[in-house]
C-alpha cells in the first residue's frame, strides 16, 4: 500500500522546523544581498538585482543576528603572566603537559 504524498515527496501535512526554516530565510538573503553586490540579475526578472539602502541594512542585521561575524581574536600576556598552554590527555596514561618539561 502506498501512501499519498505532496510536493517534494513528503507526506501532506509535512511541516519544517522553525530551525530549518530560519536557515533557508538566511540563505536567501545572503542570496539576494551577494547577488545585488556583484551585480548579478535577478534569476526570475532576468534584470539587475536592486536593492535599497534600508533593505541592504535590513538584511545585514537579520544575517547578522543569525551568522556571527568573523572577528580576529588575539590572546596575549606579558613577561611576568605569560599565556600558558596546557594539554591534558585522558584515557588510559592519562597526563597533563603544562609546558615545562
């Protein structure tokens, strides 16, 4: 016995979760806001895509909130609290390297 199924093949009812959805939103505007960069035309138009300066603005803070910016992060110390790196092995030698030899 076959059962019915609607577009895509999933079964009538079939609902995306709020977290799959999301994903597809955010891909769409990063979508639309590289193409409107690059001077890429609009794949239904067939014309340049255009976009205004609060829609750009919009759409940024929206990726933003969910992509987090890449930002360079630099940890340091100085001579009398040096950074310390420490590697800890566990399993059967379990052993703990703190640098000093």
């Amino acid at each position: 016995m076959t059962t019915a199924k609607g577009p895509g093949g999933r079964k009538p009812g079939f609902r995306w979760s709020e977290d799959h959805r999301q994903r597809i939103r955010v891909g769409e505007l990063l979508k639309r806001v590289q193409g409107f960069a690059l001077g890429e035309n609009d794949p239904q138009s067939g014309r340049p895509i255009e976009m205004s300066a609060p829609q750009v603005t919009a759409a940024l803070k929206l990726i933003g909130k969910a992509i987090p910016d890449l930002a360079a992060v630099q940890l340091s110390g100085d001579k009398d609290n040096p950074v310390a790196v420490v590697k800890v092995t566990i399993g059967a030698s379990a052993s703990v390297d703190d640098g000093d030899g």
